[in-house]
C-alpha cells in the first residue's frame, strides 16, 4: 500500500510549524515568526502529513518567499518520525508547482553543505549549484546555494 502524503497551504497553523521546525533546527523560528510569515502575502507556507508516520498530524512545513518572478526557499521541516516518507519532496513539488502558477521564473535554495538528503533532493529536481556561502550558520558550515528554473 502506497505512503498517504497530504500537502495543503497553511493556514492558522503557527504554532504547529513553529514546533515542526524546533525538531529540526538548532535555532528554530517561534510561534510569533510563523505568524508572520502566514499573514504575508509575498510568503508560501505549506504543511504537510503521512498518515503512516503522523497519524494525518503536520509531520512537515515548507516557507518559500516570493519577489518579483523570482523565489527563495526560507525553510524546508520534516519531524524526524516523517523522514524518507516523500514528505519533503511532496512539499517541494507543492511549492515548485504554486510559485510557477504565480509566475515565478527562478527559485534559489540554500543548504547546509553536509545536508546529505537536502542535496540530493535538490540535484533529483534539477536545482543546479551557484555558489556557496562560506561560513553562514552559525556552527560555521557552509551554505552551497542551488538554483532551480521553474
């Protein structure tokens, strides 16, 4: 039986991606970020689930920024117990498909240089290497940036 995966635009969802995103960040954004992000108009915010691993309960969160025709993803969140489900490629797709439908041209990505599964998300959508940040976390590691034509 195939993995169910749902991806839908967030909606009042601040406090539940705020603690998505806890679980995966060292410096996670707070329920007032979310907030933010939700009530701007510039800004894509999806959630999603896999009923196999969540029980139908956001097991992920995807924030793209938009400007002009082109975009920057500012977070891509899977819980930990959500992992190599599809969940963060679905969302990805969701986003690629919405930022297209609006015009947009170009979206930028930017990973952490040893975010393995990141990577290899990125390079199977066809995003392309552009440069890299060097020391911009704060642990040190570099950001290798990727561009994705839509």
């Amino acid at each position: 039986m195939p993995i169910e995966i749902h991806v839908s635009p967030a909606q009042y969802d601040a406090s539940s991606m705020a603690m998505i995103h806890k679980t995966c960040f060292a410096k996670p954004w707070d329920e007032t970020a979310m907030a933010k992000f939700l009530a701007s108009p510039e800004v894509l915010c999806l959630v999603g689930s896999v009923a196999e691993h969540s029980g139908g309960v956001m097991g992920g969160m995807l924030i793209a920024r938009k400007a002009a025709d082109e975009a920057e993803l500012l977070t891509l969140a899977v819980a930990p117990a959500c992992r190599r489900s599809g969940l963060g490629r679905a969302l990805l797709e969701a986003a690629i498909s919405a930022l297209r439908e609006s015009g947009t041209k170009q979206l930028f990505l930017e990973v952490d240089k040893g975010n393995e599964a990141a990577l290899a998300l990125y390079r199977a959508l066809g995003a392309q290497p552009v440069g890299r940040r060097a020391g911009y976390y704060e642990d040190g590691a570099d950001a290798a940036i990727f561009s994705l034509a839509l």
